[in-house]
C-alpha cells in the first residue's frame, strides 16, 4: 500500500475492522451504524439553552433589542459616513436605556452590578451592527471601565450616572501613533503644577498624539488620557487623567486639537480620532487615584511601590476589554456559520449521486469539512470563553482575591482572545467562499462581517503579543515578581531562576509517566488508545504543549549561557514562544469542551456535542500533525488514520448541521442574505 499522506480532504477506504462497504448495498453512515454509532435528535431549545447559561435572559433582551433595530444594516449601506455615525450613536443611545449597556456599573449608579451579565451582553451584540457593538465597548467598557476600575468614589460620583445613561459621552486614550502595545513607553506627559494644583497635560512630539481613538472624532466630550505623570521633576510612570476636549455643544476646547483618522477597512459607524494636547489644564482630582495619588504640595503617594508593579496592576483592572472582543469574535463567526450552513442546505450543484436531482452542497465532502470542523472549534471556544468570562466576573467582583487568580486570569484573557479572534477572521472567509459569488454580495452580511472584525486581531492587543503575555506568564509560573519586570529582565529572570523550573516541570519522560497511568497502551499509549478517548486527545495536546515550553527555556538558557544579550535571544526564539502559547490556550479550549460535555446528562445532546468534542479535537491535532510525527507521537498510519475519523465524524455530524447552528439562536433579522436562505 502506497505510504503517500492522505490529504485532508481524502475519503479513500482504508483496511478497517469495519465489513466492507460496497456502492449499491453500505453506505459510510451504514457502516458507522454498524459500528455502533446513534444518531442523535437535538433539542435545539435545550442546546441554545446551554449555550446562553446563566444569561440566557440577558442575550434574550439583546437579541431583542437587535431585531428592533436591524435596520441598521442597511443603514451602513445606504448612509452616508456622517449620517451613519450619528445612527449609530443614537442606537447605542436607545440600547443604554434598556438597562443591556451598563449592567457591569454598580446599581447605586443606575448599572446592573454584574459583570458577567455586562460580559454576556456585548457578546451577544456581536450578531448584529459591529459598529455598535464597537461604540458600546467604547463608551461603557474602556472609558467607563476605566472611570470605574481606575478612579474612587469621588470620580464615581462625578461621572458614572451620566455615563451609564450615555448622556455623557467619553473616549478613551490610551494608543499613540508611535506606541500601541507598548503602553509604557508613551509620549504624553502630565506634569503636576503644586502652585495650581494642575496637571498641565501636553503631546511631546508628533508621534506622540493620540491615535485611533473611538469616539474622539466626533462625540466624546471628555478622555481619560494616560499618560507619563510628572511630579516635582521626577517621572512616576503612566498614569491616567480625565481630560475634557470638547463642550456641551460640541466645539473642541482651548488646547485641544482632533483631527478624524478617515475612512478605515470597517466600523465606520465610529468616529476614531486623533488628538493632540498643548498644556492642557486639569484641577489635581482629574488623576484616577485608585492606585495612585499627588497630593495638594506635589507629593506622590502609592500603595505600590514597584512602579512597574503598579503599572501591571493598573493595566490588570482593564482586562474585561480583551474579554468581550474575544467573545465578539467568537459570536461574528456564528452568524457566518448559520448563513454559510443553510445555504449549504439549500443550495444544490452538480448532479453527483442521482440524475435527477443536483447534490446539496453540504453532502459533499469537501464541503463538510470546510464547515463542519468550524463548527465544532466555534463551539468549543464558546466553552473556553464561558471559563475566562466566569474568571473575570469573580475576580472583579471581589469573589477571588488571589493575585495568582488574578495573573492566571490576564493570561487566560489574553490567549482565548487572540485564538477567538483570529478563528472569527478565518471562519467568516471560509463562510464567504463557501456561498460562492452569492456570498460577495453586501446584502449576505460577508462583506460587514470580514471588514468589521478584521481588526479584532490587534483590538486590546496584538494577537501574537497577546501570546507572549501568555508564554511569560506559563514561563515564570505567574510569580509575583515578574510584574516588576520589563521584557529584558523577564528573559533573566526565566534563565536564571525560573528556567530549571519550568525544565523539571515539563520534563518529557515525567509527562509520559503520567499520561501512561491514564491510557492504555503502556509504552504504546500514543499509538493504541482510541483516538476518540478524550484521555487521548488531551494528552496529545498536553505533551505537545509542555515539550514546546521546555523548549523555549532550555533555549533562553542556552542562549544567555553563551553570553548573547538576552534580548537578542529572546527575539530568535520568538517563534518558539508563541507556539508554546498557542498550544497552551488550544489546550485550556479542549479542557474546557470536554469538562462541559462530561457534564452533561445523559442524552441526546450530550452524543452529539461528544461528536463536535472529537471533531474539535482530532482537527486541532492534524492541523499540527507535523509537529506530532517530528516529534515521535504520530505515526504516517495513525496520522492518516486521524484523518479517516475526522471523515466519519464530520458525515455524522452533517444530519445535525442545521440544528447546530440554529442553537447559536441568531436573531433572523441579523442574517438578512435573503438570496441566500429564501
């Protein structure tokens, strides 16, 4: 037999211990019966149940509130860029009176006092205008969750009852032209005057101007700015101020200068800006003083003394933004998946089993695996990111305190983030190609949903950035001090104390051991367990990931051990430290899909949400089988064999397709595409 890989795509029969199947007698499905598979009936209403959680009243009342306003989407279309931002503004307006905008705020302020129920919200707003969702985040999630994590109660009280209502818009300056991700190294400076008791804010140089500000360029009145504080000749750091640009009736105020940044790729229902500030003036109580403070002499006063600490604690606060865009992401690639998915249901080309009717799109199978393999992986960050938004609504609310909690949770963030993201970029051009030149049209929501998300990889964070937080924090076990630590100090601190860790921690021959105990197969576990045991499967991606991650120390160390300059060999390992993140979070996701399915009753639902787990599973593994076989885990038979299962998964899961994205429950306003759906 030829040792030729089988391409993904391949359904070619291979010896089995399955009968053999012959054309006119055993089909696939028949010989999957045979072999004990049940096709399972879903209950749609209990899936999108399950989807909603806890929520599920929350989304309903988005969901809601989408339909009412779908309007909108032919608004983008049809509108000029003005018109369509003041549209957007007053739909954003309308929603926040709703009660859906501020449910993170303390009720004392007219919120809800729930952050899970604040994170739900946005989410779920991702299955309708992105430009909305995008000026919700804006208005209630950077700036008045800066207002509300950074300040106390005086800033509280000034501002969050009017911001929660939207009768106060703000914006939320943080980025620079010439530092986006690196938010320590920003050119704004806010130098304290004791004989005024000012700050006196002002744009050092050209690239240090605020840039890609949402709201800024039309509607913000007030910015909380960060900023490098100046007090009595000495640099504290970057700290933020509220800063007012503009008055009630719109004019920009004295030493203040905005400029719009113009038309972009997508979200032009958001006014992004640039501004420029020339001593600009704030009264002593614009700092949000929640970790920090100067005092009316011009003393500087902390609880954290470690600057560098107290600049990761600040910027920790903040982390709810990369939450919602990761769950935005996920939820853009849902309504993709329920237009692509029915269009594959009804749309019928070439006549490829009968000669008298065409065949539906999604009974080929090139097509199933194109679709099917997206579901699944949508379906299992949709449980990854139910844990992080669940680990942020106890953090922020006080319910753990833990500051190792807390790290955890920052990296968390930041992985199930960069992988929601970049898989909602994917998935909505797949869906796209998938309906064909219909898909190109604007009305079928391909065109909205590819230029809207698009830059969901670098909002609240550079996806491969993002990963080296991730690597940092799996690197140096979260301790303490490595948040006083810049990038140079943490490639010294892992080479020196951390890397012998993280050496014994991963130790290849440990990890089998272990995994041994649990599989059968003794030495032979990687090639004799099933291949749909989840054992299996999490091992697979657990060996990977700590192999990957022993790599990168025992390179850092080596490198610095030959006496390179550390950052020199932090840069020619980079590659090797994103992989080692990445494998991390596709391992968090698997965990988290398969605690969900484990614990589910008995059922229906259950057979058929294991039928994603292991689709979910076995694809992520052959996408990086390559890695797998150099590494000794994967044989040229077993990986084919993968291949195999990952066919007979996605045939087993094609009568289900309809019922799959139904559950995702996508209001039937938001998929418009009526060429495409009828």
């Amino acid at each position: 037999m030829s040792t030729d890989t089988v391409p993904p795509s391949s359904a070619e029969d291979v010896p089995t211990t399955a009968p053999a199947a012959t054309p006119q007698q055993d089909t696939d499905a028949e010989v999957e019966e045979r072999a004990g598979h049940h096709q399972p009936a879903i209950d749609v209403p209990a899936l999108t149940a399950l989807l909603d959680g806890q929520y599920a009243e929350v989304r309903d009342l988005v969901r809601t509130n989408l339909a009412e306003y779908a309007g909108i989407l032919e608004d983008a279309e049809t509108m000029t860029r003005d018109e369509f931002r003041e549209r957007v503004k007053d739909v954003v307006l309308e929603m926040a009176a709703t009660g859906q905008t501020g449910m993170g705020f303390p009720e004392e302020y007219g919120g809800g006092g729930d952050i899970g129920a604040s994170v739900a919200a946005f989410e779920t707003l991702a299955y309708g205008d992105l430009s909305v969702l995008v000026k919700v985040g804006v208005q209630f999630g950077l700036f008045g969750g800066a207002i509300l994590q950074l300040g106390s109660k005086e800033h509280h009280d000034a501002y969050l009852a009017n911001l929660v209502t939207g009768r106060l818009m703000g914006c939320f300056a943080m980025t620079e032209s010439g530092h986006g991700s690196n938010v320590q190294a920003l050119g704004t400076v806010a130098t304290y005057d004791a004989a005024t008791q000012e700050f006196v804010v002002r744009t050092t140089r050209e690239d240090a101007r605020k840039d890609y500000i949402g709201n800024a360029a039309r509607h913000a009145e007030l910015a909380v700015v960060f900023a490098q504080l100046e007090v009595g000749g000495r640099s504290e750091g970057v700290h933020a101020f509220v800063v007012p640009i503009r008055d009630r009736d719109g004019a920009t105020l004295p030493g203040v200068r905005i400029e719009d940044d113009g038309l972009k790729m997508g979200l032009n229902g958001v006014d992004n800006g640039r501004i420029w500030f020339d001593d600009v003036r704030v009264p002593r109580t614009a700092l949000l003083n929640r970790f920090a403070d100067v005092s009316p002499e011009g003393v500087y006063e902390s609880p954290i003394e470690n600057p560098n600490r107290r600049f990761f604690t600040m910027l920790g606060t903040l982390v709810q933004g990369r939450v919602c865009v990761g769950g935005a992401g996920i939820n853009a690639a849902k309504v993709a998946l329920t237009i692509a998915t029915r269009y594959a249901l009804r749309r019928r080309q070439f006549e490829a089993t009968s000669e008298d009717e065409e065949e539906l799109l999604l009974d080929y199978g090139m097509h199933q695996r194109r679709l099917l393999p997206l579901i699944a992986h949508t379906y299992a960050l949709h449980f990854a990111q139910e844990v992080v938004a669940a680990q942020l609504h106890d953090v922020t609310s006080g319910i753990e305190t833990a500051e190792h909690a807390k790290r955890e949770l920052e990296s968390r963030a930041a992985g199930t983030k960069a992988l929601g993201t970049w898989h909602a970029t994917r998935t909505i051009q797949e869906c796209r190609e998938a309906c064909g030149g219909a898909g190109y049209l604007a009305e079928n929501r391909f065109a909205a949903l590819k230029a809207d998300t698009d830059v969901f990889t670098t909002f609240e964070g550079d996806n491969h950035v993002l990963l080296q937080l991730v690597a940092k924090g799996l690197l140096t076990d979260y301790a303490s001090d490595f948040e006083d630590l810049d990038q140079l100090g943490m490639v010294r601190f892992v080479t020196g104390l951390a890397v012998e860790t993280v050496i014994e921690k991963t130790a290849v021959h440990k990890l089998l051991e272990r995994i041994k105990d649990v599989l059968p197969g003794g030495d032979q576990w990687d090639q004799e367990a099933g291949l749909l045991d989840s054992d299996y499967q999490l091992a697979m991606l657990r060996f990977r990931e700590e192999h990957m991650l022993s790599g990168v120390a025992r390179r850092l160390k080596r490198g610095v051990d030959h006496g390179d300059n550390p950052g020199a060999v932090f840069s020619r390992v980079q590659d090797h430290v994103i992989a080692a993140a990445r494998a991390h979070v596709e391992r968090l996701v698997l965990e988290a899909m398969v605690a969900k399915v484990e614990a589910l009753p008995d059922g229906d639902n259950k057979v058929a949400l294991r039928l994603l787990c292991d689709l979910h599973a076995l694809s992520t593994i052959e996408a990086d089988r390559a890695w797998f076989m150099e590494h000794g885990r994967l044989s040229v038979a077993r990986s084919k064999a993968i291949s195999r299962e990952i066919g007979s998964l996605c045939r087993k899961v094609r009568p289900l397709a309809a019922d799959l994205v139904d559950a995702f429950a996508v209001p039937s306003e938001m998929l418009r595409s009526r060429d495409l759906l009828g």
